[in-house]
C-alpha cells in the first residue's frame, strides 16, 4: 500500500505516474518488473505470492519470483522530495517525504505505548502526555500496595 494523495502539501499537482496501478496510492518503496512497469513493494510483493508470474500491467511472464524486481531509485527519490504534511492532524509539520519517517519517531502527536509496557503497564496515548503519565503513575500503588516499581 502506498501513500495517500491527502498525505501531501500539493496532491492534487503530483505527477499520476507517482502513483500505484494497484492501490491507486503514491509509491511506497517502488519496485521495477522486468518489463519496466512500476508497483508499491507490498502490492507486487502480495501478487507473487499469491503465485503469479505475469506483470499487473501487461500481462508479460516476466516475474519469476521477488527477485525479478529492482528498487526503483529515480522514483523513490522523486516522492522523497515531494512536501508532506504529518499523518497526524495536531501536528504542524510539514517536509520532505523521505524525512517523515524520522519526524514520526519524535512527533509529539504520535501514539505511543508507555515506555514500561514490557512490564505490564497498558497505558497509550500521544507522546507529549508520557511524561505526564509516568509522574502520575509512580504514585499509583502496585497490586501489592506499593508504589509502583516500573514508574517509580
């Protein structure tokens, strides 16, 4: 599955031969078929193994197996330079596609799980509100009465 049109600042301006014959969506890590048609990885990659061989597009026996395909460089460049706004909608930001990854590791609108959910705590909620959860919970009594030794 690719990107949403919706995801970027100017959507509607993308070049369509950005976008996925299959989820009709901007690439996500664009893949080349030996017949020099183009596919989100995940959308080629779930047509072979559904044990296909020919190309979406045309047709062509021309795919052997994942290994037939080839990154498609040009492509994932080009949609790394498009502006994107951040999928969450609190959130401000806008930049290039190939840094939105990065950004969504440190976006105080992303959901996170508390940082001691390896230990039980069930807690979710968007980063900016972890630090307020941790001091909350240290004061909240474990099932043996005491305070609680993972936000302590």
């Amino acid at each position: 599955m690719g990107f949403p049109l919706t995801d970027f600042v100017r959507g509607e301006d993308i070049d369509p031969n950005l976008t996925c014959q299959v989820c009709h969506e901007i690439f996500d890590k664009p893949q080349r078929t030996p017949c020099g048609h183009v596919f989100c990885a995940h959308c080629i990659g779930a047509w072979l193994d559904l044990g296909k061989t020919t190309c979406i597009s045309c047709r062509s026996d021309v795919l052997r197996s994942h290994d037939s395909l080839q990154e498609d460089r040009v492509i994932a460049n080009l949609i790394g330079n498009l502006t994107c706004r951040c999928p969450n909608a609190a959130c401000p930001w806008r930049g290039k596609q190939a840094r939105r990854e990065s950004h969504l590791k440190e976006c105080a609108e992303e959901r996170v799980m508390c940082p001691h959910a390896e230990f039980g705590c069930t807690w979710v909620g968007v980063r900016r509100d972890v630090g307020g959860h941790l001091e909350v919970s240290k004061n909240v009594p474990d099932k043996a009465g005491e305070a609680c030794q993972y936000h302590g």
